[in-house]
C-alpha cells in the first residue's frame, strides 16, 4: 500500500493538478490565519465586519476556505484586529 505522501508527490507531477492544489493551500491557509487572528484579538465576525468594512459574510466565507481574500481584504482585516499581513515567498 503507498502512502498519501508517496500519492500525492505522483500527482504534483500533473502541472495542472499542482496548480490547483497551490492554490487551494493558499485559500486554507488564508482560511486559518484570518480565524486564528479574530480569536486572538477575541472578536466574534461581527465584531470584525463592523471595524473593517468587512461583511460578516465575506469573513465567515474566508474562514471556512470557500474564499480566497484580496490582499486588499486582508489587510483591512487585519487592520482592524491591530495585526499586520506579511507575505512570504518562499
């Protein structure tokens, strides 16, 4: 039986596949990045829509990973929880 690793290293090999898979890690790690600050800074979403401009629609969406932010929206986001966004290339 092969692993999931083994598995998906076969699938990355697809540069369709790998693409879609990027950028889905991307909008999940959006997704906990955004869930994780609102709870630091102890704000329930409407808490956050209401002091950034942000619907709570929009926020809960992120969160959930069924959208992946602007930077634009994430750092209005972040703004409003006394965060800042940085990006990484890596």
């Amino acid at each position: 039986m092969r692993s999931f690793n083994s598995m998906l290293d076969e699938q990355m090999d697809d540069p369709e596949f790998a693409t879609v898979f990027e950028a889905e890690i991307e909008r999940l790690n959006a997704a906990v990045a955004v869930s994780r600050a609102r709870e630091e800074a102890r704000l329930t979403q409407e808490q956050l829509a209401e002091r950034s401009g942000v619907s709570r629609v929009t926020i809960n969406r992120i969160e959930r990973g069924k959208l992946n932010p602007s930077m634009k929206t994430l750092s209005r986001l972040a703004r409003a929880m006394g965060k800042q966004v940085r990006v990484s290339i890596s």
